[in-house]
C-alpha cells in the first residue's frame, strides 16, 4: 500500500486575470497624544503606543492583574456555565431547563471568544496593515454554538462537562434558533467567507442588516407555502448592542448648491428625515486559531426617540410612535416584497441605509490613521457581494467630493480601487435596476453623482469608440425607457477595479452575454474569476462528524480541516474492506437520522434502505423544481402501469424538496403546492408503498442542511444550462458522500472536471444551445415531449387536486416558450434517472464512487476562494498570529 501513488491531477487556481506581487511599506505615521483618554471607538495605530505610556503604571498592573480568562479545562467550563446559570439568567438546578442550559453554555463560550475577539482586532489597529470589508445583505450564518465548539476545538469538553451537569450536549445545541440574516447562496457563501477570512487570520469585518424577522419562516399547510414573522432574537447570546455606534442616514430632502471662495460648486443634501442606525457586533471565531473577526450588523431606529411626547401627551398615541414604526421597518424585514411601490421603496431605503451606516463606519476607521485620501484604497477593499451594496459606490464618491472636498476625479480614482464587484447571475432580468423617480425622490444627490458618473464614463467611451452611439446606449448605466432605469449592474463594473464570477462558465459567460460590451470598453483584464468555495469545518466537521472522523483516521490528522486538498490520501483506501463497511454504516447512520426527522416533521415514514433523492435550495423556475416533480410523477405513473411482481424488482426511492418561494413570486409557490399535493397522492397510495414516497421539508435552513446533505444519496442540481452562476450545495452534497445529477451549469462543470465524468450523472442541453432552442420555439414548432405530455395530461385530469392550481405551471411549458427547456431536457432527465437506479444497485461500485469523488473535491474549499480573493483583487495579507496562545496579555 505504501507504494502506490495517487494519479497526479493538475490543480488551477480560478482567477483568469495574472496575480500581482504585493509590494509597498504599510507602517503608519506615529501621532502621540498628550494625555490617555478612552473612547468607545477605541485608537488608530499611531496612538497605541503613546497611549500606552500615558497609563500610569499602577492602573495598567490592576488592569493586567485581573484580566479575565477564558476556562481551559472542564471545571473551569461548568463553573462558568453555574455562574452563567446562577447570576446572569438567575436561576439554579432546580429549575435550569435545556434552554436555560443552552443559554448558560453559549454565554460560557461566549466569554472566551470575546477575549480573542478583543485580542483580534487589537492586533489589526496595531498592524495597520489592509483590511477588507465584506458587503453582503445576506449572511446564512447557521447556528453559532456549535461552530464556536469546534473552532475553538473544545466540543468534547463541553459534552463532558454538559453531562455532568445533568444534559446531553446534542439536546443544547437543538435549542438554539438559526439566526434568520439570509435566505440562499448568496448568504452562505457570505457565512462561508466570514470563516474562512477568520481562519486563515486576514484582516476583515462583514457588514450586514439585522433583521428582526429575517426573510420569513415557512409553514406549509395544506400543502400551501404560509409566510409568518421568523421572530430569533428572542434571546441572543452571539451579538453585542453598541448602543454608543450610531449613524445618522438621511433621505428624501433636496440639494442646494453653492460656490466657495476658490469658485469651486460645493452641493449641499438638507432636509427630509433623518434614521439612526445602531451597530451591532457579531464575534466571527476562526478554526485552531486565536484570530476572531468581527460583523457588524445595522439596526434602524428613529433619530427623534421612541415617541413624539407632545402628540402622546395629546392623545394622538398612534401617530406618537409612528416616527419609530417607519424607522424600525427598514431593517424588520430581508427583502420586503417589491410587488408595490411601497415595497420598491423600503428596499432601496435598506440598501442605503446599509451602506451608508458601514461607510460611514469605513472611513471613520481610516480618517484616525491621519493618512492621505490617496492611500485609502491601500487601506481598505471593499467587495459587493452581488449588486444589493451598489450604492456604497455612489455614497463613497458622495462623501469624498461634499463632505472632504476632494476634487471629482481624485475622488473616483480612490473609489472605483477601493472596490470590487462579485457578480452572481448571468439572467439579465435578475439584474437590479431603480427607476429615476425613486432614486430622485429618496435620495436627490446621489441621482446627481449617478448622472455625472454615467456622463463622464460615456464621454470615455466616445473617446475610444467614436461614432459609437449604439454602444454608448448599451453600456449606459441609466436605461432610457418610458420610465428611466438606474442600471445597478453596470454602476457596479464602472465603479468597480475587479468583476469576477463564481465559476469558470459563469464568469465566461458573463463577458460573452450580458457584459460583452464593458469588455470590449475595458478590457478582458478587468473580468476575472474565482469559484465558489464552502469551509469544511462546517460542512463536513459539524454536519458529519462521523465521516470527518474516519477521514481524518485515514489522512492522519485533521490538518485536511485547514488544507482540503489532503482528503486526496483517502483515495489510496478505496479498496480497503474496513473502510468501505464503516464508509457505508456512516452512511445509513445518516439516512436513519433524517429519516427519524421526517417522520417527526412530516409524519411520513420512509424507508432508509431506499435512494435518498434531495433538492434543496431556493425555489425558483430556472432551478426547475418543476422538471424533478414532472419527473416523480413520470416514475408514479411507470410503478403503476407495472404488475405486483414487476414492483417487487423496482429500486425504491424517496423524493425529498426544500426550499423557500419569494412571497410575490406565484409561480415558485405553486411548484411547492403541486409537490405536496403529489406527495399527499404517492405517499397514501397502497399499491405503491414505499417504492416511492415525496416529502417537502418545510422552512429548510442551515441547521436542517446539517441534517439533510449527510444523508443524500443523489442530490439535484438541475437548472437550466447557463443559469445558474455556480451553486454550492453540489459540493456540500458531494463533500459528504452523496454523488450528483446534474446539468452542464455552474460549478458542476468543475466538481466534474475534479471528480471525474464515472462519478457525476450529467444530462440535458448545453448552454451554448440554450439561446437557439428558446429562438425554435417561439418562432419555429415546439413539440412537448410524449412522456411529459403524459404527466400534464395526469395533472389535467385532476390526480392530484384541482387543475386550475397548477395551469400556470403547465402552459408556462407548453404555451409560453417553455423559457427554461423543461421539455426539451425532460426524456434525458429521466433516462439518466434509470442510469442512477442501476448503479445504485451496484452498492459495492456505488461506494467507490463516492469515496473518489469526496477524496477529489479539495479543489472546493472557501480557504483557497479566499486566498485567490486576497491575492487576484483586495491585495491583504494574513496577520501572523501565535496559534498557541494567541496575543499574551497585556501585549497592547
């Protein structure tokens, strides 16, 4: 064994663009202060050391003298929890529940982070070094307990000490509510990148919204997606109020200009009304390391108090509060329904708010260092996750030109190399747009600065290109109209110094479809690439710790925590017996967990010896849910044309969905009612038993994932060819032992290209033919595959309830287009469906698939993403940190 060598398989990094050598002093200019004084928003690096040296040495030894510690052993752990128990939550063990209990663990755990989280960014001010800032409207955090165990490396511990007092480690965890800050993607690429910039000590903070509500929590009755308020911050031991870091954030109002003594116009916003946005801080731990990043989070309240006191004194007592109502709505809810104006509105009061509050908070930071403005983007990267965080282009070049009087173009050079810009669709009626009117009325100026950027970048476009005018109207970011649209997408490039997709045929595409023409503006250079990543700490480490063990038993360590590319030494033991039993045992362990959670959530029974088939993700037509409920009920009409004996040899299959629909997207929510309705059919149907059973798994979130993706057998990762950007619950699924049916889309590409063709199950249309097949069928014949005419003509019949209910789903294919070739890939989608049935029969080649494609998805971690990132676009480098024992006290 010792002999063999694993097959040498060439390992690229993402990034098209060359990667540049990090070079240039960073150490600041000392500037010392006469005497010490503390301030909430603590010292730039300058003033550490004189502020230092301002305590007199009998304070700065009291001080040092009674530091807090964090426990290091399991006494030390279940006296802070007694503590915790007894003082803080006012209880004791007559009457500490499990939630009381979970509460008292968290605060325990929530101590030490601290600690570490002070010494973090500590050490960050000290260094003075870059630091990027990472802008997204959704962070998918997942539960925070758990996370904290491992990357502090103490879950042991806790179990141990949780027993002796009386609980079971999983029932604690089981209390904690997911924090309700994003709803998809988008969100936990957001959570992953938080872990990973932690992890591997890069200077960064995220800044995002707290909702109260987050997106909404899912109830499904009778078969129907019900949105109610997902109210988590009951009680919420991970976040710290900084009641003392306010911003004021304006809208509405008007501008004035005037001319100063030089002759220089100086604009002036004044008037409207005026929120306040709160901070709050979310402690971001890194794995085996003392290195804790910071979240900041956003909170609106109203800048005139909780209540007007004359008009409550008055008995006007709804109209005292309303001021506070209006303010807190903005950050109530994520992505209030945009079906209405009102809604239009409160989406675009968030994002301003938002950005506003995190720039404000940005260049605060910076201003302390007494540099230039020149060197801002030498301090400070800033990335968009998506185009929701637009604005912070415009508040940027808003602040620098009003507020610092910075001359127009000194100022754009600092913003558009302050910026970068992570694009996530290829579907051009995904990107955001704004009408004038609103952007007018909401925010007056910055519709100014979005007008002078437009007209000086089109006046560089007819430099280069002159005669152009066809091209001068594509690349303009206001889209002329009978209503007038801000085109956030393009402001976004033209701000920006880096675009990148998140997988080599996303980020091709993009340059090829909907932004060709700003490379042919400003070249390849400027469009790059970085694939998505996941960090393995959460999602095989705390979703599989079963698997993450015996992977480790192989590998040696769990060095491959930190290094993925080290899952490649388990490839040697494919063949070996004992693995493969254990592989196998981990495997049902799994599948009997969620089957028991099925059961308790559903009520319905399944069989954990049958394929597990999942697709869980955001409900959305170019995701197709609606081709896997065609194709279950393709399988349900084929079981039931056969003879009992013929079932008798049939693979039994259980179809598990999840997945939330936006509230004003009809369509998404009449795809849950059909699978329901569907699964209410199958799964009371005798003659089928449990050959087949459908489940819809309703409020699906990062916990429930945990649950989910260890048990898969095959997972679904079906959109449209050329639709989805990159998806990261392929690897997710295959990560934890589960193999693929998928299109050529996205990420699957790449798992492909690491994995091999033999251990993915690839089906339906190229992207590069998607655009011909739309074109045939509306201007040419478009025939509706036999086979799914036949489950339309099932659905029609009313098998599965009222017809009416699910036309819209049906003609969308068959009258309208069909936009997402559900037809045209239907007859491959089920072939390759019986491809699955049979090598899932083969168990024993069944799992020497899964063992070599989880031994060759090192390629897929959010560690190397990140590093591309810090290397190919934001140019920050990791902070030395001493693992063992982090900053020693009394450092700074």
């Amino acid at each position: 064994m010792a002999t063999e060598r694993l097959p040498q398989r060439e390992r690229r990094p993402s990034v098209g663009a060359p990667i540049v050598d990090i070079t240039g002093a960073v150490s600041p200019a000392g500037i010392s202060r006469p005497k010490h004084k503390r301030t909430f928003t603590g010292f730039g690096a300058g003033e550490i050391k004189s502020v230092e040296a301002s305590i007199p040495e009998p304070q700065r030894e009291a001080w040092l003298k009674h530091q807090v510690d964090g426990f290091k052993d399991k006494d030390g752990f279940e006296r802070d929890v007694v503590r915790h128990v007894e003082t803080t939550l006012a209880r004791s063990m007559f009457n500490c529940d499990e939630s009381a209990a979970y509460s008292a663990c968290s605060l325990a755990f929530r101590d030490r982070l601290i600690l570490e989280w002070n010494r973090t960014q500590q050490r960050q001010t000290f260094t003075d070094s870059k630091r990027l800032y990472y802008l997204s409207l959704e962070f998918l955090m997942g539960r925070a307990l758990d996370n904290a165990m491992l990357n502090i490396g103490q879950k042991d511990l806790a179990k141990a000490g949780l027993a002796d007092l009386g609980f079971r480690i999983e029932d604690i965890i089981e209390q904690e509510h997911d924090a309700a800050l994003g709803n998809g993607g988008l969100g936990r690429l957001a959570a992953c990148f938080l872990d990973s910039l932690a992890s591997l000590n890069y200077p960064a903070w995220g800044y995002g919204l707290r909702y109260r509500y987050g997106i909404f929590k899912q109830e499904i009755i009778d078969g129907y997606q019900v949105e109610v308020p997902d109210y988590w911050l009951d009680f919420n031991p991970w976040e710290f109020p900084r009641h003392d870091v306010t911003v004021d954030i304006q809208f509405y109002g008007h501008v004035n200009k005037s001319t100063d003594e030089s002759g220089k116009t100086i604009a002036h916003w004044e008037g409207g009304e005026t929120v306040k946005a709160v901070a709050y801080d979310v402690p971001i731990p890194g794995y085996a390391t003392p290195s804790t990043n910071n979240l900041r989070l956003w909170s609106s309240k109203a800048a005139s108090g909780e209540f007007d006191f004359q008009k409550f004194n008055s008995g006007e007592y709804e109209s005292s509060v309303a001021d506070q109502q209006r303010a807190e709505t903005i950050s109530a809810v994520l992505y209030p329904n945009d079906n209405l104006e009102r809604g239009k509105e409160l989406r675009l009061k968030q994002q301003y708010f938002w950005v506003a509050a995190s720039l404000y908070d940005i260049v605060r930071r910076f201003k302390k260092s007494k540099r230039a403005w020149k060197e801002f983007p030498d301090q400070v990267a800033i990335q968009l996750n998506d185009t929701h965080p637009t604005l912070a282009i415009v508040e940027l070049q808003r602040i620098l030109v009003d507020l610092e009087g910075l001359e127009w173009d000194e100022a754009w050079n600092i913003v558009v190399n302050t910026f970068g810009y992570t694009n996530h669709t290829v579907l051009p009626e995904a990107l955001e747009k704004w009408s004038v009117g609103l952007i007018q009325h909401l925010l007056p100026r910055h519709l100014q600065i979005i007008y002078d950027i437009n007209l000086f970048f089109l006046q560089t476009v007819e430099r280069a290109f002159p005669g152009d005018r066809d091209l001068l109207r594509r690349v303009s970011i206001i889209e002329e109209g009978q209503s007038k649209m801000i085109r956030m997408a393009f402001l976004a490039i033209v701000g920006s110094h880096k675009v990148n997709g998140v997988a080599e045929l996303h980020s091709d595409l993009i340059k090829t479809t909907i932004f060709k023409d700003f490379v042919t503006v400003f070249g390849p250079d400027k469009f790059t690439n970085v694939t998505n990543g996941i960090t393995p700490r959460r999602w095989l480490h705390q979703a599989n710790p079963r698997l993450s063990e015996l992977i480790a038993s192989k590998v040696g360590s769990n060095d491959f925590l930190t290094d993925l590319t080290l899952l490649n030494k388990i490839e040697l033991s494919v063949n070996d017996p004992a693995f493969r039993k254990e592989w196998a045992e981990i495997k049902l362990a799994n599948k009997l967990r969620l089957a028991k959670h099925i059961k308790a959530s559903t009520g319905v029974t399944v069989s954990p010896d049958a394929l597990f088939d999942v697709q869980v993700k955001r409900i959305h037509e170019y995701k197709r849910q609606q081709l896997n409920i065609f194709g279950v009920i393709h399988r349900y009409l084929t079981l039931k044309a056969l003879s009992p004996e013929e079932r008798k040899k049939a693979l039994p299959r259980v179809s598990i969905f999840g997945g939330k629909a936006a509230p004003g997207y009809w369509m998404a929510k009449q795809i849950i009612h059909l699978i329901n309705s569907v699964g209410n059919v199958i799964n009371n149907d005798a003659d089928i038993g449990d050959l087949l059973k459908v489940v819809f798994l309703e409020d699906y979130n990062v916990s429930k994932a945990e649950i989910i993706t260890p048990a898969s057998d095959i997972s679904e990762h079906i959109s449209t060819a050329g639709t989805e950007a990159s998806g990261t619950s392929n690897m997710k699924f295959v990560l934890n032992g589960g193999l693929i049916i998928g299109t050529c889309d996205g990420a699957n590409i790449e798992i492909t290209r690491e994995i091999g063709e033999d251990n993915i199950f690839l089906f339906g249309n190229l992207a590069e033919d998607v655009e011909d097949l739309r074109h045939s069928h509306t201007y040419g014949s478009h025939t509706i595959n036999p086979d799914l005419a036949k489950v339309f003509e099932t659905i029609e019949k009313g098998t599965f309830g009222d017809t009416q209910d699910f036309s819209g789903m049906i003609t969308a294919v068959r009258d309208h287009g069909d936009f997402y070739l559900v037809s045209d890939d239907f007859q491959s989608y089920v072939e390759t469906q019986g491809v699955i049935d049979e090598a899932y029969r083969d168990q024993e080649g069944w799992i020497t698939k899964c063992i070599t494609s989880v031994a060759r998805m090192g390629f897929f971690s959010s560690d190397r993403c990140i590093n591309e990132y810090a290397e190919g676009i934001w140019n920050i480098e990791p902070l030395a940190v001493d693992k063992s024992d982090g900053v020693k006290k009394g450092e700074l």
